[in-house]
C-alpha cells in the first residue's frame, strides 16, 4: 500500500481511527508489560529491606 502524502499516511484511507488506536494500545500494553515487573520488583525490594531493618533492631 503506497500513500500520495504524508497525510494520506495519517489517514489511512479514512480507516485512521481504528489504526491509530489499534497501534496506542499496544504502545500502552507493551509499556505496562515492562513498567509493572519493574515497579512490583522496586516495591518487593523496599519491603524487603524494611523487613531486614525491622529484624535487626529486634
């Protein structure tokens, strides 16, 4: 499929809507399968550490 213009690119031949958030959402779905693991490991760590702080002062 070949465009005329860049805005015929960004319309894609009136179907623009679905496409584009067709692509946002998985833009957003590949961002929280990398941005979760890493929160949930950041948040796992911190309890951990106050796990230990809490058992050494006992």
């Amino acid at each position: 499929m070949s465009f005329a213009s860049f805005g015929d690119f960004l319309a894609m031949g009136h179907h623009a809507v679905y496409v584009w958030t067709s692509y946002g959402i998985c833009l957003a779905v590949l961002a929280l399968n990398v941005a979760l693991p890493v929160l949930a490991r950041r948040r796992y760590l911190q309890q951990e550490a106050r796990r230990l702080r809490r058992e050494n002062t006992k």
